[in-house]
C-alpha cells in the first residue's frame, strides 16, 4: 500500500504548483490502472492495509475522479481564489478516501470515512456559490455524523464481544438472530444509508449539491455517494441471516423511492439539483441490489457505482460550464442551449442517455444485472423497475430538451464553444464509461 500513498504524500509537498499535482495525479492513474487484477483476495497487504477487487476499482476511481477535478476547476486557478488551500483540500481528501477503501479494520475505515467529511465541507464552504452553502454544509455534516455514532457504538461493541475488527474473518458473522443483533444491524446499516443515500435520508444531497463548487459536486456524486455502497458491502458480510429479515423493508423503500424522486425530479428548474436527485434515483436501485444478498446484485450494484460516478460527475462539469457563461443554472433561463454553444450539444446527448442506462454505457449493464437480480427476488418487483426506467428517461429527456432546445435570451446574439480543455475533460469522462462495456469481465468479475 506505501506504494500509493507516499506519491500521494509526494504530491501534496507540491501543492503549491498545480500543474504539477495535475499531472502527478494523472500519472499516478494511469500506473494504478496497469495492475489490474481479478483477484477477490486480499492484496497487497500491509499493517491495517490491503486490496481486494471491490477495494481497487473504487481506489482507482477516486484518484481518477481527482484527476478530473483539477482539470475542471481551472478558473479557480486562473482567478487565484486560494487556489493552493484548493488543491490541498482536495489532496488530503483524496487520501483519506484511498486509506477508507485500502483499509482491513472496522475501526481505521470508520474514522477515515468520517475524516472524509471535513475536507468536503471546507470545499463547500469555502468555495460555494450563495450564502446558503452554511446551511448546506451543517446539513450535510449533521445528517452524517447523527447516525454515525451508533455505527461507532456498535463496531466497539463487537470488538468487545468478538475480540477482533478485522474485515472477512468468518468469526465475524452474527449467526443468532435477537433482538440485540438486529439493533446492531440497524445501527450498522443506517450510517451508510445516510450516504448512499436512501430516500428519506437524503435531503443534505440536493442542498450540498447546488451550492457545492464544481470540484465539491464532482467528487460527491463521484466519490462521496460510493462510500455509502462500499461500507454497506462490507458490513453486509456480518449480517447475512439479521439482513434476510429486512429485506423487503429496503427494497421497497429503494423502488418506491426511486419512483418518487423521479417525480420529484420533474418539477426541477436547477440543472444541478435536478442531476443531484437523479443521484438519489441510482443510488435507490444500487440499495436493492445490495440488501437482496445475490451474485448478480452485487455485480449489478457495482457497476452502477462505477458507471453513475461517471456520468453524473461528467454532468456536473457541464451544468458548470453552463454556469460559467450564462451565469444561471435556471432551466428556464438558460434554453437554446444548441444555438448559443452548438458544439456541446452532443456532450449534452451522450451524457444525457448514459444517465438514462441507453447502450453502449456501463448503467446499462449494470441495470439489467439489477434488474434480473430484483426479478429473481420476487416478480412484483417489476412493478417498481418499470416505474423508475420509464420516469429517469422521462426526466433526462426533460433535462436534455428544456436546455438544449427553445429561444436562448440574451441581449446580445452570440455563439461560444467549449474550451480544449473542456472537451478533454468530458472525452476522459465518457470513454471509461462507454469503452468499459467491452471487457465486462474487468468490471465485474466473471
């Protein structure tokens, strides 16, 4: 693991020259990317520290995720709004996500998931839009943190009563199932489904979302959301027997859910909430394919993880350039989208149908592996599959031709295409996400 983390340690004694940390962290992806390995094993383990397939491909996400960040934030560089406290913000966050998903202890991936947390809400806070960006951040910080101390209650309880807090020890699993294994479950459980997040917990999202800066919104809905998937498959692993009895609880509230914030997403005017929510969707589809305990849901949720960390972080860094130029968000207010910059058109259009799982994107792969999974739990699930499909396309298709078409309003007639760096950053967004699909086997392990 040292081998990760000391260019990581190398970088941040460079953060006062960004070109240099951009470049060191696009080099350190490409050399993370060469050893790949389809072992489900531990690997390379160290004190504390070690690897597995799940462990890689999210590691290797976050450090990709943090390459693009740099490339989409160059205003702030250019602006010299403390572009070096940025770039150290978002190192030292980076590194706190690479020991979260590198760690073998219960008790290391607990304070390093919460660790995560300050740099997110110093970029909020301190690169945000409005003045609401306060109660974004006190919303996002509280909401976690309320149902994080019962996680932290009951991993210290376990470790009372188990004697270890090491991840994939057999002597680990809750066989018996009382009434106290059920409440550690709970406890366990609601910690990340606070920050995948589930509906009903996910009113910090939106919020933190549309008054993030570029970089906040890019890393929570490429990074941030996939701890609340990370933590629950390896908690899951504990409670394979108390979980078989809250089954349906969870997935209906993932089906039901998912329909209702897509009706939800509907009534959005904000391009950046209305992607924030359609996050809420996803993430609701992944929390079925996870609480249902089968190969093909786990598969499935993983590479939806993996394909809307894409997608939506892509999304983002176009709502932003959008705001850059135009200086809303509004749906209403920017229209005509097409004949103010007809060359981000078809960025507009690719992204738009991977977020709506259309072939070739890695959503669409994983979905009909979620899909069949759900079906195999119980045929009325297709009930609630048909209503989340039909109404995320209904609301991208919303998205897509509310902004792009219609009389774009401005006092002047004008005409401005993208940046090279622009379309750079959306090329490097949307080839994983489109080119993954031809070795699914890398993805999801078969």
């Amino acid at each position: 693991m040292l081998k990760f983390l000391i260019p990581l340690i190398m970088l941040i004694q460079f953060y006062k020259n960004w070109k240099t940390v951009q470049l060191g962290l696009g080099v350190m992806s490409f050399m993370f990317g060469l050893m790949c390995f389809h072992s489900f094993f531990m690997y390379n383990m160290g004190f504390m520290f070690g690897m597995d397939y799940l462990s890689f491909i999210m590691v290797y996400l976050s450090i990709w995720i943090m390459f693009l960040v740099l490339l989409a934030s160059q205003k702030i560089k250019s602006e010299e709004n403390f572009h070096l406290s940025f770039v150290l913000v978002n190192l030292i966050l980076l590194m706190s996500l690479m020991i979260t998903f590198s760690s073998i202890s219960y008790l290391i991936f607990y304070v390093s998931f919460e660790m995560s947390l300050i740099p997110t809400l110093i970029l909020i806070l301190g690169w945000g839009y409005q003045p609401e960006r306060i109660q974004a951040g006190i919303y996002m910080l509280f909401y976690t943190l309320t149902l994080s101390l019962p996680l932290l209650v009951s991993l210290l309880s376990i470790y009372f009563n188990k004697g270890s807090l090491i991840m994939m020890m057999n002597e680990l699993s809750m066989s018996n199932n009382g009434c106290m294994m059920n409440i550690w479950y709970l406890f366990m459980v609601l910690a990340f489904l606070v920050k995948l997040p589930m509906y009903m917990f996910h009113l910090w999202l939106p919020k933190a979302h549309v008054e993030a800066p570029v970089a906040g919104s890019m890393i929570l809905a490429g990074i941030l959301l996939k701890l609340g998937g990370y933590g629950l498959f390896r908690m899951l692993i504990m409670f394979q027997l108390v979980g078989t009895s809250f089954m349906n609880i969870w997935m209906s509230m993932g089906l039901m859910g998912g329909f209702i914030i897509s009706l939800v997403c509907l009534r959005q005017v904000d391009i950046k909430s209305l992607i924030a929510y359609s996050s809420v969707v996803h993430m609701g589809l992944v929390l079925c394919g996870l609480m249902i305990y089968s190969w093909w849901g786990f598969m499935g949720a993983v590479v939806v993880m993996i394909g809307h960390g894409l997608c939506s972080s892509g999304l983002f860094s176009l709502a932003n350039m959008i705001y850059e130029r135009v200086g809303s968000r509004s749906l209403f207010l920017s229209k005509g989208l097409l004949n103010f910059m007809p060359s981000m058109g078809m960025w507009w259009f690719m992204l738009s149908i991977s977020n709506m799982a259309a072939p070739p994107s890695l959503n669409m792969m994983g979905e009909i592996s979620l899909i069949i999974s759900m079906i195999s739990w119980s045929e009325m699930s297709m009930i609630g599959i048909m209503l989340v499909s039909f109404f995320s396309a209904v609301y991208t298709l919303y998205m897509y031709s509310l902004s792009q078409h219609g009389l774009f309003y401005n006092s002047l007639y004008a005409c401005c295409s993208g940046k090279v760096r622009e379309y750079l950053l959306l090329m490097l967004h949307w080839m994983p996400l489109n080119i993954l699909i031809l070795n699914m086997s890398m993805i999801s392990g078969i």
